[in-house]
C-alpha cells in the first residue's frame, strides 16, 4: 500500500503539481466529480433518445421548457443559499434529484404516459446537468484558491471524464438487457456515491478552517442576499456580463450542432434503443479524446498560454469544425467535430472557464455562477434552437447554417481573449474582484 500510496504522490506531484496539504481534497474531488458525470452520462443518452422519440420537431419546444423551468428554480435555489450554509445545501441539492430519478424510474413503467414521461425526462436532465455541475464548480471555486484553481482544475475535471467514459459504456452496453427505466437507478446509486465525497469534502475544510483560524467555517458561514441578487449582480459587473456573452455564443454553436447531429441519426436509425446507443457511442469518443487532452496537456497548456487561449480554444474548433460540416454536412464528420470540439472543450476551456469565478465573491460564486450556467446558458438553447428553426423553414440547408455559425464563433474568439486579460487583472488586483 505504502509502494502504491507514493508511487500515486510521484505522479501527483509531477504532472499536477499538487502540494501534500492538497492532496487528499484533490482526491475526494477528483472522486466526487466521477460519480456526478457517470451518473449524467448514463441519462445523457437516455434523454437524447427520448428527446427523438417523437421526432425532432418538438426539440425547440424542449429547449424552451428547460429554459423556463430553469426560470422557475433559479429563484428557489437563491433562496436556499441564502438562508442554509453550504454544508446543508450542497447535500440537498443532489438528495432532491436522486428523488426525482425514483419517480421517472416508477413513471417510464407505464406505456400510456411514455411521450409524456420521455419529454419531462429531457427537460428535466438537461436542468439536472447544468444545475449539479454549476454547484459542483461553484464549490469547487469556494474550496481552492485562484493560484489552486489553474493548477488543479484539469485534474479534477479529468475524474470527470472518466465518469464521462464509464456512463456511455453503460448505458450502450445495458440499453437493450436491463431497460432503460433500470439505467436510472443506476444512476441514482452513483449520486449517493457523490454525496458520501462531498460529506468528505466538507471533513477536510472544516479541519483546515480549525487548523488556520478560529473564525467561524465557510462550510457554516450563509451566504445571504436577496433571492434574485444572483441575476442582478450578474447583469451589473461588466466581467460577468462578459462570461454571459461567452456562454450565450458557446451554446448557440452547440445548439447548432446538436440539432444537425438529432436530425441525421432519427432518419438514420428506427428505435429509441438504437438511438439510446448510437449517441453514448458518440459520448464515449469524445470523452475518450477528453481523457488523453487531460492527462497529457491540460495543466502544461493552461499555464503556459494563459485563460485566454485556452477559452478561445472552443470557437477556433468550431471555426474549423463548421468551415467543414458546410461542405461535407455528414454524420461522421459531426462525429469527428463533436468529439473534437467536447474534448476541447472539457478538458482545456471548461477547467479554464471555471476558473473565471475564483477572483469572485461567495455570492458571485453561488448564485451569479448558477444564473449563468443555468438560465443564461438554457435561454441560450431556446433563443438558438428557434432560430435555426426559423432558418430551416426559409429553406437554409445544413451547409449554409454551418457557414453562418462560424463568424459567430469568431466573436467567441474575441470574447475569450477579453475574458482571460480581465480575470489575470482581477487575480492582481487588491480592489473589490466583481467591479
């Protein structure tokens, strides 16, 4: 065990740089954000073929439910943060998505309600990943310093992508033997495992909180404000207006491509069961291609090119990427572009993305956070979907939505640059880091 334990440390410490006092909450993160994306990437495929189940006419409809619904629970989780220290939200949030499972579990055993069920079911991933994914960020940014976050992250992110790789695994291998209800329950089961890390999580800062201070732990400190201040303060600092902007063109190229990829596999393939598999094949190259960006690049790439490269790294891809699909709009060149562009997309610019929200306040950390990686990132789809809606019926081909999505992403790029040069300020700055 010892051979084990410092052969572990060696490689820690080389391809990391993790310092000792870190390494056991990197660890529990690393574990914590594995049960999280396995758990996800068991139901992503689930929902993608639920989400077809009647065609993909009603996506745009689907998107703007999430949309709306996001509305809705913002607030609520505002309030919660408001009143509740972390120690309490944290662990219920995921206990009342565990809950719902159950009940999709009990509600997809009846056939007359299925489109019924099969529609909520895609609204409610598509909240329940964002929604679980910002917390987990959220807390991430509270646990680790600014410095931490650049050389942490990465790794963290990477305990992510192999929960991303296992999930597709399972849901492809065990689609058409267990039943997609029962896929559910795994997932369930792997959110308890997530639950039981961050009970660990919370251990290991309250002992540095008693071991640094005798002030009171941030782990019992509540945040406050008002329900709705998330939104506001949002709208109020230029910097994370700059981060809604990025995320609004993020999703828009997303959307774009999601719904060209949706529309190639249903006249492609018959059954939800095929579709269910077809898209955890396409989840498992990506996150495949993730995994090695991970191990072998991030951490090097982030330092040495700064935040601003590695968040413009996303809209070069999808330059490339959509320059592309418009002269070869076929399914293995979305396979290929989808794989590339999620690969940069989780390994480099989304730990880099994460990291904007060190230099913030607790609350800009919370609530801000989950504002936009909820609602602004929801509204995004909904706005995007209609509108390549609203571009198909004038007659615009796949191509010629490929084409115009790329000088989008070319304002990304830019976008990017201004994001990494104002985070690198704040990260300097003595001053107040949300004005």
């Amino acid at each position: 065990m010892n051979t084990i334990r410092s052969t572990v440390l060696k490689y820690l410490e080389q391809s990391v740089n993790v310092r000792d006092e870190e390494v056991r909450a990197l660890l529990w993160s690393f574990a914590f954000f594995f049960f999280l994306l396995c758990a996800y990437y068991i139901l992503r495929p689930v929902r993608d073929a639920m989400g077809i189940i009647d065609g993909t006419k009603n996506l745009p409809w689907l998107f703007t439910a999430t949309f709306l619904t996001m509305l809705a629970i913002v607030p609520l989780f505002g309030s919660i943060v408001s009143r509740f220290p972390r120690r309490v939200f944290l662990p219920v949030v995921y206990w009342f998505f565990i809950f719902n499972l159950l009940l999709f579990y009990a509600a997809l055993h009846y056939k007359p309600f299925e489109v019924y069920a099969a529609r909520t079911f895609f609204v409610w991933v598509s909240v329940f990943n964002l929604f679980v994914i910002s917390v987990f960020w959220s807390s991430m940014a509270d646990m680790f310093s600014n410095e931490q976050g650049k050389r942490l992250f990465g790794f963290i992110a990477a305990g992510g992508t192999i929960g991303a790789l296992t999930g597709p695994i399972i849901s492809a291998g065990l689609a058409k033997t267990v039943g997609i209800p029962n896929l559910l329950l795994i997932s369930a089961v792997l959110l308890m495992g997530a639950l039981f890390c961050i009970r660990q999580l919370l251990k290991i800062t309250k002992m540095a909180q008693s071991n640094t201070s005798t002030g009171e732990s941030v782990d019992e400190i509540i945040i406050g404000g008002g329900i709705f201040s998330g939104a506001v303060q949002a709208f109020r600092s230029p910097y994370l207006m700059g981060i809604c902007i990025y995320f609004l063109i993020y999703t828009t190229l997303s959307t774009f491509l999601y719904l060209q990829q949706a529309d190639i596999i249903k006249s492609g393939f018959d059954s939800k069961e095929e579709h269910t598999q077809i898209f955890a094949i396409i989840d498992f190259a990506a996150n495949a291609l993730t995994l090695l960006t991970q191990f072998f690049i991030t951490g090097r790439f982030v330092k040495r090119f700064g935040l601003g490269i590695a968040l413009s790294l996303v809209p070069i891809v999808s330059i490339i990427g959509f320059a592309v699909l418009s002269v070869y709009p076929t399914l293995i060149v979305i396979i290929v572009f989808q794989a590339v562009r999620r690969a940069s997309n989780y390994a480099i610019s989304r730990p880099a993305r994460e990291a904007l929200f060190t230099v913030v306040t607790p609350e800009e950390k919370y609530k801000s956070k989950n504002f936009i990686d909820t609602a602004v990132y929801r509204g995004g789809d909904a706005v995007s979907s209609w509108a390549r809606s609203g571009l198909k019926a004038m007659g615009a081909s796949l191509a010629t939505i490929s084409l115009i999505a790329v000088p989008i992403a070319a304002i990304g790029c830019i976008v990017a640059i201004l994001l990494g040069r104002k985070q690198n300020d704040l990260a300097n700055s003595t001053e107040t880091p949300n004005k």
